[in-house]
C-alpha cells in the first residue's frame, strides 16, 4: 500500500525538477520491490482486493523497472525538446500505477476495469507524442480491437461471478478446487479468452500491435513491448488457474495458429525494412510460443512463459531504445539507409549485438531458458510441433542477423553528417535492460518456487 500511495503523491505533487524526482522515485521503488523476489515474503492480501504471490510479483517489478527506463529513454525528445514533459511523465506514472493495480487485483470486476483503464493513458502516449499523422489511425485500430474483445469478457466475468456469487478470485479457486469443475462450454472460453489474447495478441488479431509501435514515440513502444503485452499473458494465466478452462479442442487449435503464426510472422520479418516494425512482428511469435505453453497445461510450458514474460519485456523493450536512438541521430527507421554504424560508433554496435543474440535467443541470456521450456513443452504436447519449432528458431536467427547486418555493416550512406557520440545515459539505459537478462539466468530455480495460486 505504501507503494501506491507514494505514487500517487509524487503524480499529484509538482516541482521544478519533477522529471527527475520521477525518475528517481521509479528507480528507488524498483531495487526496494526486489527483494520481494523471494517468494516467501509475497502472498501479503490487503483489505480482501489487493493479493501478491509470486506470478504477480514479478510483474509488479517488470512494471516499476521499465516505467523508469521510459522517463530515461525519453529525456532527449520530451525533457530536451522540452515537448510537454510534465503531462508526459504523470501519464507514465499514471500507467505504471494502473498496472500495477491490475497485477494485485483479486476482485474480478476491478480486474476487468484496470485492464481496460491502462488502454487510455497508452493512446494518449501514442497520439499525443506519437511521429506521424498515422498515428491516429494506429489509436483507433487498437481501440477497436481491444473494445470489440473487451465485451464478451465483460458479459463472461459478470455471469461467473453470479453463479459463484462472489467475485473474489482466491475464494472462486478454492471452490472449484472443491467441486472440480474442470470442463466449460466453447462460448465460456472464448468469451474469457478473447480479450486477453487480442491484447498478448495471437497471430491473426495482431493487426494493431505493429501501428501502435510505429506510430508510438520511444515511451509508448517501451510500455507496450515491456509491459501491455504482459496483461494479456498474465490475464491467461491468472484465469486459466482460477477457473480450471479445459476447453481441449480450442486449446489444440490456438497453439496452432500461436505457432505458425510465429512462423508467418518471422517470415515477415525478414522483408521488413522498417527496424521498429520488425522488433514489433518478432514480439508476435514470442508471445504466440508463450500463450501455447500456458495452453499446453504443462509446468514446464508455465514456468517457461513466465520466464518468457520478463525476458522479453526486458529484450524487447532494449531493441525499441536501440532503435530509438539511431533514429535521433539519422531521422530514419529504415534498414537500407541505416548501414555502417559499426565504423561510427563502435560501442553501440556491441549492445546491438547483444540485443539481438538475446533476441533469438542465444546464451548467456536468460530468453534460451525461457525457449528452451517452451520447445520441450510443444514437443511433449505433440511431436509433430518439432517441424515448426525448428522452422521458428532457424528464422528466428535469420531476422535477428539480417537486423544486425544491416544497421552495422555496411557502408556509411554519404548524407549521414551528425555526430553519432553517445551520452552517459544511453550506455546506463541499455545496461539496465542488459542486466536483468544476464544475471536472472543465476537465480533460475526461483521459478520453480512459484505456486500459482
């Protein structure tokens, strides 16, 4: 409670340095909610609404760490430019805090509005700091997509909570955990589902996701790589636990189109030429890989997408700052014009190749652990899953290396003529996205500790 409350202090409350005391208070907030990693201090319940265990916990962190790293990403086009960079950051701490609030819900309706509140502070973002005039149609196409899936949940969460008569989650599971209602009606699954996987979002509802992230400025594709897709993952898996949704046909038939989709969607990433498009598809097969291990039912498939939540906001979100940062200085996104970079700035080329090792999921970086689960989880589920594994990781390395070549060797095009020398704060920012990856592969028996629910 003292988190929340203390947010909400520092959003109302206005300074001369406002953006830094921000800053700052997210980074504070972050290292003291780490110590709640170990799962024996989490599982606290205030006033019946608000519960933490482990699953939420780490999200809870996620949120915190990648707020802060927006406000510092953003310092040179908002804080700089001086582009409205007070409103800007009381509607990232506004975002933060409704996420948060998402994360420890226990009350199903509360559950419902939180996620539906975190869409509006996310198109003021896109619309309001957005790059081209696109952006309002990117706005409107996520606002359709998410409304259009939003209602069947509604309708779902509110009969649910009259045939139970409660809406507290703890006290549903402990019910049905009593009655063992395992199997559901079609229309109950889809009705729940729907929502959460336009917003992770499966392949064939994913139309909104590369807009948005075109159109959004550096903040907007942070908070929906790092932290909106995870709503949709954690509100999968936080139903699926509650209400034991067994709907076996549906579940066979949405890990195929998750996989093949992440095989489509690679496909597609090697034709793009817009850098930040294509980190948005390559989001779309990693979520895809992550919601068929939650379907799987299988523990490995679980702990493997709750792995893949964290390493992938953090990887994700890097490769948005990466590309974020070549585009102050060369005022292009595009592939073609962006050759070279490893003759100017050397270091640069280093975090990305790091990035994009970490992206396809090579070692030291925790995303092998999280595909290596995920992998061995499909083939468990069903052999024939291997040929479109393999097919996933071999185009997986391609895109990733077609990235790397691209933007860093290569001749340097004859018009680029600004100073390419980074700032301390770029090296901290990608640091801080870099060293989550690489040390949480030390503490990886924490996920077994994990009890859902």
């Amino acid at each position: 409670m003292g988190l929340i409350f203390s947010m909400f202090g520092v959003i109302v409350f206005s300074s001369f340095m406002m953006w830094e005391i921000r800053l700052w208070y997210l980074m504070f907030m972050t290292f003291m909610c780490l110590k709640y990693l170990s799962v024996d201090t989490w599982g606290m319940m205030f006033m019946n609404y608000l519960y933490c265990d482990g699953m939420s916990g780490m999200l809870v962190v996620l949120s915190l760490w990648i707020s802060g790293l927006m406000l510092l990403a953003s310092n040179y086009s908002v804080k700089f430019m001086n582009n409205k960079s007070m409103m800007f950051s009381s509607v990232v701490l506004i975002l933060c805090m409704v996420v948060i609030f998402y994360f420890l819900c226990t009350h199903l309706m509360y559950f419902y509005i939180f996620f539906e509140i975190s869409l509006i502070p996310t198109l003021m973002l896109i619309i309001g700091w957005g790059y081209q005039p696109e952006r309002l149609q990117a706005g409107m196409y996520m606002m359709l997509y998410t409304i259009t899936a939003s209602l069947p949940l509604l309708l779902s969460l509110i009969m649910l909570g009259s045939m139970y008569s409660s809406f507290n989650m703890i006290l549903i599971y402990y019910l049905n955990c009593l009655n063992l209602l395992y199997d559901v009606n079609i229309l109950w699954f889809l009705g729940i589902m729907g929502a959460f996987l336009v917003k992770l979002p499966m392949f064939s509802v994913h139309l909104w996701l590369p807009k948005a992230h075109v159109e959004a400025p550096i903040a907007g594709s942070m908070i929906l790589a790092g932290v909106l897709l995870k709503l949709g993952g954690y509100g999968v898996m936080r139903l699926l636990s509650i209400f034991f949704l067994n709907e076996m046909t549906f579940s066979s038939i949405f890990m195929i189109v998750c996989l093949w989709g992440g095989v489509i969607t690679a496909i597609i990433c090697v034709g793009q030429s817009d850098i930040k498009s294509l980190i948005a598809y390559s989001s779309v097969g990693h979520m895809g890989v992550m919601l068929a291990g939650c379907l799987s039912k299988f523990m490995w498939g679980w702990e493997g997408a709750m792995l893949m939540m964290i390493s992938h906001g953090f990887c994700s979100s890097g490769l948005f700052c990466l590309a974020n940062l070549m585009y102050e200085k060369l005022k292009s996104r595009s592939l073609f014009l962006c050759g070279g970079m490893i003759n100017v700035n050397s270091i640069m080329c280093l975090w990305w190749f790091l990035f994009c090792i970490a992206n396809m999921g090579a070692p030291p970086f925790v995303n092998l652990v999280s595909e290596v689960m995920l992998f061995c989880c499909m083939y468990l589920y069903s052999s024939w899953f291997i040929i479109i594994i393999l097919l996933m990781v071999f185009l997986g390395g391609l895109y990733n290396l077609v990235m790397f070549v691209n933007t860093q060797h290569g001749g340097v095009m004859s018009f680029v003529n600004s100073s390419f020398v980074s700032v301390c704060s770029d090296h901290l920012l990608m640091l801080l996205h870099f060293y989550p990856m690489l040390f949480f592969i030390v503490n990886i028996g924490y996920l077994n500790k994990i009890i859902l629910f």
